[in-house]
C-alpha cells in the first residue's frame, strides 16, 4: 500500500466508509449572531468522515506528518474558544473569541463553497476544513492536498483562519504566557482534554519542573533528518538541501539548535529551532551546514559535543561548504575523505590535517559521511543522498519537478578548476 494510499484510507475518505456521513447529524450550529456562542463538535464531524478523533494525527505539513497533538483535541481547544463569547486573551498577547468566531465563519464558508461538489456524500467535511485551517497554514495545506486528490482543493479564502492559526497551531500560544500548546499538551493531556484546554487559555496554568513535556514523536516509518543551527549559519546551505529532502515522504525535517528558539543566519535571516540541544531526539540523518558563525563554533565544546552525541547513532551524517570543519574538529573525519568550501579549504584543513580532505569534489561519500563543497554544492549533495538511499532516478524526478538542473556527478567540481590545495 502507498503512503499516499494510506493517508486518505487513515483520514477516511474512502466512499464506502464515508457514505455514513449523509445520515450524520450536523456536526455545527448555524452561525450565531455577534459576541454569541458557537457550538462545534469537531469529533462528531470528524467521525462523520471515518477519522478517529481518538487517534488521527496527520496535519503538521502537506506530507501528513503528525506533530504530536491528536488533531481532535487540537480542535477541541478551537471549539472550546468558540464557546465562549467573554474570552479575550488579547491583551497577553492570546487569541480571543470574536477574532477565532470570525475566521471560523469565513473557513467554513469557504470550504463549503470549495467542497460544492462533495457535500451530498461529505456533509461534515467543511467543518473538518474549518478545524484544520486554523491550526495554522501548514496544517491547512495538508487538508487541502488531501482534498484535491478528491477533485476538491481549498482554493477559497482562508486568510482570518491563517492569521489566528498563529496562535492556535501546534507551536502558537494561545494564552499568550510564554508556553507552547504543544508544551501544554504533553504536560496536561494525561489528566484529560478538560485539563489540557484549561491550561491551554489560563495563562496562570503553565507546565511545571515535574511535567517535563516530551519531544513530539517521529511520524511512523520516516527518517528524522536534523539540521543543526548555529548564529552566523548561511541560508542557502540549509535550504538548498531542505527543499530537497522536504518533498521526501520517508523524511521528517527538525531544525536544531543550542538553546532553541530562534537562531540568526548570516544573511540576517532567522529560523525557528524545533528543538535544543537538551530535548533534541535522536537523528537518522544529521546535517551541518556552515557559515560565517563556523569560527565561533569551532570553539563551542558544547556544540561539539552535540554533534559527536548524535553521530554516534545517525545512520548518516552530513555537512555543507564549512560544516565539514565542525565535524572534523568533533574527530569525526578522521582517516576518512571529505571535502569543503574552496574559498576556506585550509579551516578546514587546519582542523584535522589527518582527513583526506579532496581538493576537487563537489561532494565526497565515505561511509555514513557525506561533505559537500561551499554553498550551492549542498543542494546536489542532498540529491546524491536521496540517489544513495533511493536511487538516481527518483533523485533526478525530484530534481526535475523543482525545475533544478542537478550536479548529479560528485567528481564534477566546476569551482575548483584553479584551486590548489
């Protein structure tokens, strides 16, 4: 069975199994008027299209990961705000009722109008579009793509969904006290929905030093591919490489850092951590990119240590332009052949001189270490890994469809052609 297969059978739009939606009983009230409650039971609407509300976790991205949260009680939060027409978290930077009611009416309306065509068969599946648009845009688009494998994609307008969805998904705060809803999840959902949705719109109830929420679970059957952040990173050595492995259905990408958060690149440009050093999972794939903030690094045990720690259990691990440095200063190349950056070849020399550092590559492989050349030499290297597990012609097709001209030779170094060592 396909993934894809898989999916829609797991999210139950298959028609035999949805032909009981017809007989199902309104899973929404009509829209009530202004600063009045609106009544949503998002399990019955969700039952109505043969998802286990118990169960299903699917909206993360438009490949069906999940994020950790069962998305019913994802949308329980969202239906517990549209309950109450006196919430306001506003001023503490949270959601507030009259903001979700509004963008809740224009998901629905939408989806109605998008799903004209399956309403007869799918009566609830509006409402289910309405719940996953506003647990953010990532998750609408995982709707939607599974929609338009129906004929039915969300081409309407969504945009109050998508601005309350930052505070409503996985990684917003809802509250506005500082704490992630996934964080309030992990650390109150064992004492039920009711505790967790508390806790979720009270920004006096926060996850305390005995409820240490656990790192969200790695989708079943996908490779947990880590890129380790770092101030002074350069941009397109993570990017390239994660607009690769992104359209990978066997990948999960994370991003990674020292203390989490935010971390700036080099560029100015900065990125969302999923995880710190402390709470970061164990990786399948590690990647290292590099970056002006390479020299500082060099010089962080911590940050090397890190890397070191996850090497010991990756199946691969990887490096971009100057991350080859880290990895060497880790010990982890040693006797082994990499390659780097031209322009910064001899930082990484100076590292480790043991390593067969190879002067002309615009990628070296030897054994689980994949090192790519500067900058751009990261994007091929991502598609040689893809073509190492999984052939080069689903490489190539991958390369094709994003309209990349790939560098599917490793020994062709068009950079180093008056390089020496």
């Amino acid at each position: 069975m396909t993934r894809k297969t898989d999916w829609a059978r797991r999210l139950g739009l298959a028609a035999a199994a949805l032909a009981v939606a017809c007989t199902s009983a309104p899973a929404v009230s009509q829209k009530a008027p202004a600063g009045q409650a609106v009544a949503v039971d998002f399990d019955a609407a969700m039952r109505g299209l043969s998802f286990n509300p118990a169960s299903t976790d699917g909206n993360l991205d438009a490949s069906s990961a999940g994020n950790g949260i069962v998305d019913a009680d994802e949308m329980a939060l969202v239906a517990a705000i549209l309950a109450d027409p006196a919430l306001d978290l506003s001023k503490s930077g949270g959601v507030d009722h009259a903001s979700v009611a509004a963008a809740f009416a224009q998901a629905q309306a939408s989806a109605t109008q998008d799903f004209a065509k399956l309403l007869s068969r799918y009566p609830t599946s509006p409402t289910v579009a309405a719940g996953y648009a506003l647990l953010g845009e990532p998750s609408l688009k995982a709707y939607s793509v599974m929609a338009a494998n129906f004929g039915a994609p969300m081409n309407g307008d969504y945009s109050l969904a998508i601005d309350a969805g930052k505070l409503l998904a996985h990684d917003g705060d809802a509250d506005g006290d500082g704490v992630s809803n996934r964080a309030e999840y992990l650390a109150f959902i064992g004492q039920g929905r009711a505790a967790y949705i508390k806790a979720a719109l009270d920004p006096d109830t926060k996850p305390d030093s005995n409820q240490q929420a656990k790192s969200p679970p790695v989708a079943p059957g996908r490779k947990l591919v880590g890129v380790v952040l770092y101030p002074g990173y350069e941009v397109l050595d993570v990017f390239g490489p994660v607009e690769m492995w992104a359209y990978v259905p066997d990948f999960q990408i994370v991003m990674i850092s020292q203390d989490g958060g935010a971390v700036r690149s080099a560029q100015g440009v900065s990125t969302l951590s999923d995880y710190s050093f402390a709470n970061a999972p164990q990786l399948d794939i590690m990647m290292v990119p590099g970056g002006n903030g390479t020299y500082t690094e060099l010089n962080n045990q911590v940050f090397l240590d890190f890397i070191r720690a996850q090497d010991a259990g990756t199946e691969l691990t990887t490096s971009v332009c100057t991350g080859s440095a880290l990895l060497a200063k880790a010990g982890l190349l040693k006797g082994r052949k990499a390659t780097s950056n031209k322009n910064f070849f001899s930082l990484a020399v100076q590292q480790d001189p043991s390593v067969d550092w190879q002067g002309k590559a615009r990628w070296v492989e030897d054994g689980k270490y994949i090192t790519s050349s500067g900058v751009s030499a990261g994007t091929d290297m991502a598609l040689g890994l893809v073509a190492k597990l999984y052939g080069s012609e689903r490489a190539g097709l991958l390369a094709h469809s994003l309209e990349y001209e790939w560098n599917s030779d490793p020994a062709n170094d068009p950079f180093a052609v008056n390089f020496a060592r």
